[in-house]
C-alpha cells in the first residue's frame, strides 16, 4: 500500500494541480523528517505497516499448520515432526503442496512449507502484484487501488480452489506411494487421513463464506442506519440501477430523502459474490458425498471464473461507449 501511495505521488508531479499537492506533501515529510532525528512519515508508514502485515502473517502461518498438524497427527502411525514421504506425495498429488522440500539448505519442515503455501495463496501479498495491475491504480476511470481488489479476487479464488482440494483430497492407492502409505497406517488410518484434510477444507470454506456474507450485508445495514434509509427507499433505488449492478451490496453515502441517494458499490472493493455461490454449491456436495470428486470441482471453479466478467460490464458497456 504504502508502495502504490508513493507510485501515485510520482504520478501526480506531471499534474497542474496535483502536482502542487504531491511536492507540498514530499515537502512536509522531509520536514518531518529532518526534525530531531524524527524518522520520515512515508517511512514510518510503511514501518508500521510492514510489521503488522507481518504479524498476521505469521499468526496465519501457525493457524495453517496448526491445523495440518492437528490433522496429520490425529492419525495412528503419523509423526507430524517425521512425516513419510508418501503423506507428501499424497499432498503434491492433491495440489495442497507444490513441491516435496523447500531446498537443501532451508530449515523448513514440510508442514512449515505447506502453511506458508496455504497463506500465500489465501492471505494479500502485494509485491506478488504484476506491473500490469499497478498501473490500472493510474487509470481515472478504474478507480485508484486496483491492486487492492486485485488481490481480493485472487485470495478469494485461492481460497475456493484450495478448499476444494482439500475436500476432494483422496490417497490414490493405485500408486506406489499410495500402496506404500497403505501398509504403514493400514485402510483405517488412510480413511482418517483423508477425512481430516477434508474437515479442514469444509472448515476453510464455511468460514470463508460467512466472513464474505455477513461482513457486507453488515456495512449495507449500518450505512442504512446512518443515513436514515428505509428498506422501502433502498428496493426504490436498487431497482432503477444498471443491471451489472443486480445482486450488489451496496452502502448508502448520502440520501436527502427527495429522491436522490448516492451508493458505493462494495463489489468493486470486496468482491467476493463471484465465489460465494460456488462455495456453497462445494459444500453441499460435500455434505451430500463427503467427498468433492474432480470433475465437480471442475464444474464449480468454472462457474466462479464465469462469474469475474460481470465485473468488467460497467467498463465494457455499450452504453459507457456511447457517451
């Protein structure tokens, strides 16, 4: 963040107006800066920022092996500190792990490496932002943190596709390794195996749908509060907007009672509705099978991929053409 606020500092130098206000405020943090030893403001945000970030994102890491550990260790004849490379291959062969070791010379443990896949694929990671996204921060007409939303989308998508392969996590024991696996802990100690990691997955995916359901339709209800709008004037307004905008939480900035609301579109800023249904749709087909085969899986990932092109309808439009 404290990146993109500089790129768009840089940016704003090249403008009449805004290019007063950018060096004014490059001026007020030397300022600052040269004051007592003071340390400079844009530093001293992003050290604020940097060590929080990195706080939670330890404390995810040691949520995600907390979990995968209480899992794999729950099993009779598993060692979370000495686990067989065949409950690592089942792993890579699921997906929930891109490789079997994190180097010759890391310190790592595989359940180390395996949480901090987890949280780099389900938690922002904005240096992970290519060129292309920042840039779009520069576009009037996008709007400014593009990358922000960026990595709502991608979290969201790795949120869906990892729960998923954690709920249709099988031991192929048509393999080697699955054979294997299948002597040391026998056919009750697989079974509890692949439970677990699909407990996990149904945790993962039932958290994330509540979080992505409540927290919206709570910042709506709170707008509505603050403004005075009646559920009768919000299904008014609701009705006469573009139809990208159909299914939206949106929140009330300002309503003079007479006709005319303005609204932010939560969508654009959090946009999880393009994965909330097919979240739903994995669970209840785990509920049903207790398993997510792989051509489900496949049905449910194209649908939530369907669902990212109505976000670009407002800036593809006819009607945006037109005028």
């Amino acid at each position: 963040i404290a990146k993109t606020l500089k790129d768009l500092q840089e940016v704003g130098k090249d403008l009449t107006v805004a290019g007063k206000v950018s060096r004014g405020a490059e001026k007020l943090t030397n300022l600052v800066g040269n004051v007592g030893g003071v340390v400079p403001l844009m530093q001293a945000f992003e050290k604020v920022y940097a060590e929080s970030d990195s706080f939670f994102k330890v404390m995810g890491v040691l949520g995600e092996r907390s979990r995968y550990g209480t899992a794999i260790g729950r099993v009779n004849g598993l060692d979370i500190n000495n686990i067989p490379d065949e409950v690592k291959q089942s792993f890579l062969d699921a997906g929930l792990v891109s490789r079997l070791s994190a180097g010759p010379d890391s310190k790592m443990t595989f359940l180390d490496m395996m949480s901090a896949q987890a949280v780099k694929e389900t938690m922002p990671m904005y240096n992970r932002i290519g060129n292309l996204v920042r840039n779009l921060d520069r576009i009037p007409i996008l709007g400014n943190f593009t990358s922000f939303a960026a990595e709502n989308i991608r979290n969201s998508a790795n949120t869906l596709s990892r729960g998923m392969k954690e709920l249709g996590y099988k031991v192929d024991l048509d393999s080697v390794a699955g054979r294997d696996l299948l002597k040391k802990i026998g056919d009750t100690g697989v079974r509890d195996l692949e439970r677990s990691i699909r407990g996990i997955g149904s945790q993962r995916l039932t958290s994330y749908l509540a979080v992505s359901t409540a927290l919206p339709y709570a910042a709506t209800r709170a707008s509505m509060i603050a403004t005075g709008t009646t559920q009768e004037e919000m299904d008014a307004a609701q009705s006469l907007n573009p139809d990208y905008t159909k299914g939206h939480q949106l929140i009330v900035l300002n309503n003079d009672h007479r006709g005319k609301m303005q609204f932010a579109d939560q969508s654009y800023v959090a946009p999880f509705s393009f994965v909330t249904d097919p979240v739903r749709a994995a669970l209840q087909v785990y509920q049903e099978k207790g398993v997510l085969n792989k051509s489900e899986a496949e049905k449910i990932a194209s649908a939530a991929f369907a669902g990212l092109s109505g976000y670009a309808e407002p800036f593809g439009s006819e009607s945006l053409f037109f005028e």
